[in-house]
C-alpha cells in the first residue's frame, strides 16, 4: 500500500527547464522573470496591478502599510485562519481583533464581522478560508459606511471565483501564497494584488528596501545611478527562479482547479451517503477550488475527529486537522484580542479534518479514502 499524501504540487519537467534558463541567463534575483510573472498573474485575476513577494505572509504586511494601518488601529480578523492572518496587524503595530466565522464556509460574515467591530478598527482581513470564496459585498456593506478597508487573504483561493470573477478581483488589496500547500507553488512565495496604482508602487518600493531605482533596472547602466533610500523598506523579493516556475504553474492552473472540483464532488457524493460527516462546498456567490477539502465530523459519526484522523493513518492515507484558531495558539492566549464569541471557529477547529486532495490523485486513491471513511461510519 502506498501513501496517500493530503496534498502533491504538480511540478514537472517544464518547471526544471524554466530554472535552468534563468539560471543560465546569469541573473536569478528579482528581474525580468518576476516582471513577467506579475503581468501574467494581474491579467488572470482580473486585476490592475500585481507585486511579487517572498511569501503571502510578507504580502499581509505590505497590504496593511500600504492600506494606511498602523500603531493603535485595531484589524479585524478571522481567528479560524493560519495563523499568518493575525501575524500581519502585529507586524505594523496595529492590534489584531478576532471575529467568529460562518459554520457554512468558515469565512467571516456581515453578523461575525459587526460583533468584533471597535472604534479603532482600520481594517479587516477577510479570508478565503481553504480556497472557500467570502462573501466580500456582504462585509464591504459593513465596512465602506465606516471608511473600514479590506484586505482580501486569498492565500488559498488562487482559481476559486466571487460572483464571476476571479476572487480577489474586487478587493482594495489582496495577497496570495505560492507555499506548495496551496494550488500553485514557487517553493516559497507570494503576491499583493490591487486596483490602485499608488498602493502598487509603493508596495513595489516597500519589498525593496524602498529603494528610488530598482536593482534590475541599476543593472542595465554601467554606471549605476546612485539610488535613495526613501523609507524604512524590507527585503521582500521574489527571485526570478521563482517566478520561472510561476509562470509555468499558472499555465497550469485551469487543469488544476477541473481535477481538484471533480475529485471533491466525487467526495461529496461518497459522503452524501453516510451519517455524521458533512463535507465543505461552494457557497451560493462562487466556486471554490477546494485548496482544503475539509469534513465536519459531527457527534452522529461513531468516531470523532481525532478518531478518524487515527484510522485512516492505519491505512496510509494522511489527513489532517482542520483548520487552526489563532485565538487558543500562545502567541495570542495572553494578549488582548477582543471580546467576540469565538464557538463557531472552536468548534469547527476541533471537529473538522482534511483529506487528500491533489491533481495526480487517481479515482482508486480516492475510493481507497472514502473506504475508510464507510468502514469506520458504520
Ligand atoms: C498559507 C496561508 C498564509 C501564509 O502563506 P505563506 O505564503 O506561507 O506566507 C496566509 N494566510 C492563509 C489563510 C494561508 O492559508
């Protein structure tokens, strides 16, 4: 029996010949290749200007500065989320307040976002949790009255549509992730997307330690310009070898998102058939690309998640807890993160696991699954 693995990127020989002719070009920094990358990627989001980072992580900080956040603004956030989400306000000082998620999607709603609403709130990070899109009309009906800004973490949702767009595409600011748990992958990675063309030039000049003139661009003179230093920036680049393979796994993305959907709705007509469990799905305004196929294990399963989980590792087939509350991690136990209900995020965190779920993933892999899902349901 071999390994069911919960995720696989699909990297192939395309992606090795794309590194080696960057790499024989001579330059591997950030350059030509990342440039390319980001055209690529605004077009197929459906989105004016995209900022290559390091990671989404580092997209999360740039977000927030370039969105006007800062010491003393409260930034409401999921605490059903990596804990990446609530990492970013702390970064620029700001505090992060958690809010409640809908037991539906795992995604903040109008009800969830209102009950950790303060006085000081600047912004809102709204997630795609698991590649499930937010419903972002709803919250910017709370959020545009108040002069509030979202920030869209879409870290998971690359492929996933709102409303007939690209998610994502409606956002003031959006970041996305490139980690090889997520659909496409870099190695490491991640992208800042935005309407506005001021947020993207300064969040260009941020993630190059706010330089006036561009390294790339230093390199096409002999004598380089002499550049500033016009802020406090940060080093968060993406090199072009990382953006060589982006751009082969973009070309790749449509494919991704067909055999990811047809593999969740051949699990979510297995499971449609058994008491207890109760699968992830789209939500009315869109489509998910199922990043996270996840399973609420309910008390009318004879397992419990843990349960579960333990079984179908005695079959080689890896699972994993759902989703985290950042709430409950020491990095938050103690500080002040607001006063909102938190039963909906503690539930789902303790009830939900995820299966596997990966291009390559054949149909046996995924009966060898739902077998054990059926044996240990009875
Ligand atoms: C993965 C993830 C991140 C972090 O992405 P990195 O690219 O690893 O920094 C942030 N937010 C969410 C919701 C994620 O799932």
């Amino acid at each position: 029996m071999t390994r069911i693995n919960v995720m696989q990127p699909w990297l192939g020989e395309e992606e090795v010949l794309a590194v080696g002719e960057v790499i024989r070009s001579g330059w591997v920094a950030q350059g030509p290749r990342v440039a390319e990358f980001e055209r690529s990627f605004a077009q197929r989001q459906d989105v004016g200007y995209a900022v290559a980072t390091s990671s989404c992580t580092t997209a999360l900080h740039l977000a927030l500065v370039v969105a006007g956040v800062g010491a003393g603004d409260d930034v409401v956030v999921p605490s059903f989320s990596f804990i990446a989400t609530a990492n970013a306000p702390t970064y620029v000082g700001a505090r992060p307040v958690f809010a409640d998620v809908d037991a539906e999607t795992g995604n903040l709603t109008p009800e969830t976002l209102e009950a950790a609403l303060t006085e000081r709130t600047r912004a809102v990070i709204a997630v795609d949790q698991g590649g499930v899109p937010v419903d972002l009309d709803a919250l910017r009906a709370v959020c545009d009255p108040r002069g509030i800004v979202i920030v869209e973490d879409a870290a998971c949702a690359i492929g996933s549509a709102y409303r007939d767009r690209p998610v994502g595409a409606r956002a003031d600011v959006s970041a996305w992730s490139f980690h090889p748990r997520k659909l496409l992958t870099t190695g490491e990675g991640g992208m800042l997307t935005t309407p506005h063309e001021e947020w993207a030039a300064r969040a260009r000049q941020l993630r190059e330690h706010s330089m006036s003139v561009s390294a790339a661009a230093r390199h096409t003179q002999v004598l380089a310009p002499a550049e500033k230093y016009l802020e406090v920036g940060f080093n968060y680049r993406m090199t072009d070898l990382q953006a060589a393979v982006g751009l082969v796994q973009l070309d790749r993305l449509d494919q991704i998102v067909k055999r990811r959907r047809e593999l969740a709705t051949a699990y979510q007509a297995a499971i449609a058939g058994l008491t207890g469990l109760r699968p992830v799905s789209d939500p009315a305004w869109g489509t998910t690309n199922y990043q996270s196929f996840w399973v609420e294990v309910l008390p009318g399963y004879p397992l419990d998640r843990d349960g579960l989980l333990v079984r179908l590792a005695e079959a080689d087939v890896s699972g994993r807890r759902g989703i985290m509350a950042a709430h409950r991690q020491p990095a938050y136990a103690g500080r002040d993160t607001g006063t909102a209900d938190l039963s909906v995020t503690e539930r789902l965190t303790d009830r939900t696991l995820i299966l596997p779920l990966f291009h390559h993933m054949t149909d046996d892999e995924l009966d060898r699954v739902v077998a054990v899902l059926r044996r240990s349901g009875r």
